[in-house]
C-alpha cells in the first residue's frame, strides 16, 4: 500500500510524473505502514496526513444532508411524554430540527417532503453501553486478527447498528476514536460515538487478557497487544491510572472508563472481585473531572459499586451484584446506574468455567437490580453491551423489550431516548455532539424514526427493525427510507 514501482528508468530525483518519490511521501509511507500494523489504518492515515499538513477530508465529503426536510402527518413521540401528538409538521435543516409547529405549513423551497401517513416519529434511539469495535466478532478474532480487519468489520456492524434505530451509542471500551471519526465524517455509516477508549484496568481486572507469556510485566515496561491496539489500558497505583486516564482524555474521550472489579467474559477476574483500590479509582475520576468529563466504573459486586462511590463516580456500568444498601448509597449520592437486561443464556455468548459461574450470578441478579432501582429511584440508562457475536448484536433492540418487566412502554422509551441523553450530557465540555439529543424538539439534533406501528403500544416493534422502521434518519441524512419507493 502506498508504494510506487517506477515503470522506467528515470533518476528519482526529478520524477515529474509520480509523487510517491517525493521524500515526504515516502516518509508517510513509512509512518503509515507503522501505523497500520501498530494502531489500524484509520487513526494511521489521520495522523500521517495531518503531519503533512493535508487536509484529512480531501478523498472523501461526506454526502451532504438534503437542504431541508419536511415531516407531515406523523403522530409523535417526543423523547419525553407518554402521550403521542397529533397535528404537527416538523422540518429538519442541516442536522438540526429547525421547527416543530402545528399545522399543514407549506414545505420550504427545494424541501423534500414525507408523508408519514399518520404512522409514529421518534427520537433515534441510544445505547448507554455498547462496544463499537468488539460487538459482532468472536473473541477469538479479536485476539487474533490484524486491527485493520477488526475496524473493517466494526464498521459493517456500525451501518447494522445504525439499521435498527440505534443513533447514538456510548462505547464503554474499544479503540473507537478514529472509528468515531470516520463515522463523523461519514467515511462509514454508524451511530454518533461517544467513546471511552481503552478501559482502564488492574493487572489481572477484568479486560486484562494478557497471556500468561506475558505475565509478569514491569511497572512502565512494553504494552501487551492490546493496549497497543487501544483496547485496554493496565494500570498499577494512582500515577498509572492517571496517565492512561490522561492518554483517553487527549485523543477524545467522552468519558473515562476504569473497571472496579471482575467481570464476566474475563475468566481470570472474577466478577466478585474488587480491583481498583480507592486511591487508584479517585486518580481517574479527578482526571476526568479536571477536563470537565466524568468516569464511570465497571461494578457488579456491592463492594466493588460502594468503593466507586466513595472514590465519587459519577456513574457505575452493571451492577447486578447490588444489594439493597448499595442501591440505597446510589440513590443517596445521586449516582446513575447503565444497567443492561441480561436474563437468559440467548442474551450473551456461551461461556464455560469460571466465566459460566459469573454469568450465572449475574443473570440471577438482574431483577433484583432492576427491582431495586426503580424502589430507590436510581437514575438508570438502558445500555445492550452485546459482545462477541454479530448474531448477539442483532438482538440489541430486542434487549430494549427485555425491560418490559420491570417499566411500561412509555418508560422504555424515554429511558432509550431522552434519560439516556441526560446521562451522555455528563461529558460537559468534551461532549462531542453538543446539543439536544434523545428528543423532538426545536434546534435538537435530526436523529429521527419513523415507526410503522405505536411502539408505545408494541414495544416489540423496535425488536423487528427491519420492517418497522419505514424511515431512519441521523444527523439530518436519510439513512433509509422505504416510503420513497
Ligand atoms: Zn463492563
Ligand atoms: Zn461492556
């Protein structure tokens, strides 16, 4: 890639017809080619042609949105109400909802216009717990395969993603930054990212999967594979924690991740394990804190949710370990809880060992923590963190109606659109998409649905996408439309 073999003689110094002998080219074909095999291609390129001073959007524009949009006889569902709305018109300009007035007002020039026939506009829908990068390949691939083809298959399952409803997904671990970027430059189809990058763990955390060939390491010693790659930071004392906080926050973090205790698939953690000492958990928060952003911390067990608190996160992943006391602290100190509906084994990977055990415990735990949410009046986000399985990803809407047991439709919904929002909008200043998200309402960001059916009356719409969703739009573009044929 980027190479040149000449097709004659001439001396290379004065070569009029190609470029790639110009010393800063071959430069960047060294930097790239470093890059490639070191980080992925994406963050490669990005970084090269921004040595050179090249604009990073020169091969390729994104397709610009229409002009204006005008959405007609829809009935609606804000983000936020639990009743639908009938009679208005909503135009969309750029990317942005420039009006939602009532009445039948004539469409502006050049505006496209769509009939809705009377069927539900929506918010996009968000997912508080999603991994872009590791969602839909098998473990094994991801330990195994060169970055490049992982971002590759990322960004298949990204258009997917986008497909069922799901405009706006929180990445709570993965080497999403140039993923994001790519999306945001419409490069490849996906959701607006709001990326954590690597998470942040201890020796032996969960994420920590090192091979033993690779064990011991020293404290500042060479970074395993996949803290090369992004996907995972270890890190030993506060200082440590510090500088891969720091490493995140520089390249874009939304939030900071740091994982408290073990885990699931992570078959050397187990998931009653606490990890993090305080000290250690208080570096990333007041890190993150300091650039105006905020970690969340990767709890199941009470122990392991209670120290995150003390150490004063602002959001914990999981916590289907909890007991009532630790709700209790929750609730007491305002915390929010990105909790996910896993119930039986079609909700994640087979697992075996160890890793079975855990995922047991935590399918166990998921309706008492749910239970004890709503009793204690924990701010909750919905999130799928569907791993490992492009098959597993697919079922990320149907894991929304998982939460009929515990809340109505109406509560489902609002919990995917606008609660899930309130909690992206604790990213403060490094908020990559400032702005209103997760509702239907003047100057809010254009990610809207078009439902052929009331999903407040049938939540199981949202489970089949592909026939429910008549038009899908984000950031003002039409990603699809099936009424236009
Ligand atoms: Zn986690
Ligand atoms: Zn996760």
């Amino acid at each position: 890639m980027f190479s040149c073999t000449p097709d004659h003689d001439e001396p290379l110094t004065g070569h009029a017809g190609c470029a790639c002998h110009r010393p800063e080219l071959q430069a960047l074909t060294r930097r790239l080619n470093a890059d490639l095999s070191r980080r992925g291609f994406v963050a490669g390129l990005g970084a090269s042609l921004a040595m050179l001073g090249l604009p990073r959007r020169a091969a390729a524009q994104p397709t610009p949105p229409a002009q204006s949009t005008l959405f007609r006889n829809f009935r609606l569902f804000d983000g936020k109400s639990a009743n639908l709305r009938d009679g208005l018109s909503l135009l969309v300009e750029g990317n942005r909802i420039a009006s939602l007035t009532p009445g039948n007002p004539a469409p502006p020039e050049r505006a496209r216009v769509i009939d809705c026939g009377g069927r539900v506009l929506m918010p996009g829908l968000i997912d508080a717990h999603w991994h872009s990068l590791f969602a839909a390949l098998p473990i094994s691939s991801l330990l195994n395969s060169d970055i490049g083809y992982i971002h590759l298959a990322a960004s298949a399952e990204s258009e997917r993603t986008l497909m069922r409803g799901f405009t706006t997904v929180r990445d709570l671990g993965g080497p999403a930054f140039a993923f994001k970027q790519a999306i945001d430059e419409g490069l490849v189809t996906g959701p607006r990212i709001y990326p954590s990058g690597a998470m942040i763990t201890t020796s032996g955390g969960h994420g920590d999967l090192r091979p033993l060939t690779d064990v011991p390491r020293s404290p500042g010693g060479e970074a395993s594979l996949a803290e090369q790659t992004g996907g995972v930071a270890i890190a030993d004392g506060a200082d440590e924690v510090r500088l891969r906080s720091r490493e995140q926050l520089l390249q874009g973090a939304s939030q900071v991740k740091l994982v408290g205790g073990g885990g699931v698939s992570s078959p050397r953690s187990p998931v009653d394990v606490t990890t993090f000492s305080i000290e250690e958990l208080r570096a990333g928060i007041e890190t993150a804190a300091g650039w105006g952003a905020y970690a969340t911390v990767h709890a199941y067990a009470p122990t392991t949710i209670q120290r995150a608190i003390q150490a004063g996160a602002r959001c914990i992943e999981h916590g289907h370990l909890m007991d009532e006391a630790t709700a209790a602290m929750l609730a007491e100190k305002d915390v929010w809880l990105s909790l996910q509906p896993f119930l039986t084994d079609d909700d994640s990977v087979p697992l075996t060992g160890p890793s079975r055990v855990a995922q047991l415990k935590v399918f166990g735990g998921t309706d008492t923590a749910y239970k004890l949410a709503i009793k204690h009046g924990i701010k909750t986000a919905f999130g799928s963190d569907m791993l490992f399985s492009a098959a597993l990803a697919a079922r990320q809407g149907i894991m929304l109606t998982h939460l009929t047991r515990w809340y109505s439709n109406a509560q489902i919904l609002t919990m995917a659109t606008s609660t899930n929002a309130e909690l992206l909008g604790l990213s403060g200043p490094r908020n990559p998409y400032p702005g209103k998200l997760g509702v239907i309402e003047d100057e809010a960001f254009a990610d809207l649905l078009l439902v052929d059916g009331n999903p407040l009356e049938d939540i199981h719409l949202l489970a089949r996408p592909e026939s429910s969703l008549v038009v899908i739009m984000k950031d003002g573009r039409i990603h699809k439309d099936t009424l236009a044929a």
